[in-house]
C-alpha cells in the first residue's frame, strides 16, 4: 500500500491493479487519510471512477455545512477552512497522479 496506516481507514478495490496503484499515489493516500482523521466519529468514502473522483462523508447533518443563523465563531470558520483547504489538496494530488497515469 502506497502510504501506511491507509488499509486501517479505508479499503480499496480496483479492476486494473496497475491504474489503481497509479492513481492511489503516496501523496492521494495521505490527503485522504488526513481528511478522514477530520472525522473520526463518520465514514469518509472516496471513488475513483476514470479522471473523476467523488468524495462522501457519512452524517447526520446531511446539507448543512455550518448553520448561518448566528454568528459564526473563528474556531468553526477555521475548521471550515481547513476542511476546505484539505479537499482542494486532495484535488491536486489526484489530479498530478492522473496525469502521471
């Protein structure tokens, strides 16, 4: 496995061996278990179909991000952005290992 503790969180499948190795880069596998260590009380799913990569998070808050009807503290913000920040770095880890496929 391209990046150790990466079989502890997730499990991957594949029907090419050699493309899913490819495209499970060291750096793919490490974006995605620093975005699953996020949530650890929730089920992180990633599929990778082709050049498209679609992310789930397993919820009870299904489509809230972050209520708006208050204020919103720094803490929840910052947590927000680094959500955010993590799943742009995820995007351009796997979008280098595409192209390197």
């Amino acid at each position: 496995m391209p990046y150790e503790g990466f079989e502890a969180v997730f499990r991957a499948y594949s029907n090419d061996q050699v493309l899913g190795r490819t495209l499970l880069a060291p750096d793919v596998a490490e974006e995605l278990i620093k975005l699953a260590r996020l949530f650890p009380e929730r089920r992180l799913i990633a599929s990778l179909i082709g050049n498209v990569m679609t992310l789930g998070l397993q919820g009870y808050h299904q489509f809230e991000f972050f209520k708006l009807d208050k204020p919103i503290d720094k803490d929840s913000l910052r947590d927000a952005a680094r959500q955010i920040y993590l799943v742009i770095t995820l995007a351009q880890a796997f979008e280098k290992a595409w192209k390197a496929a």
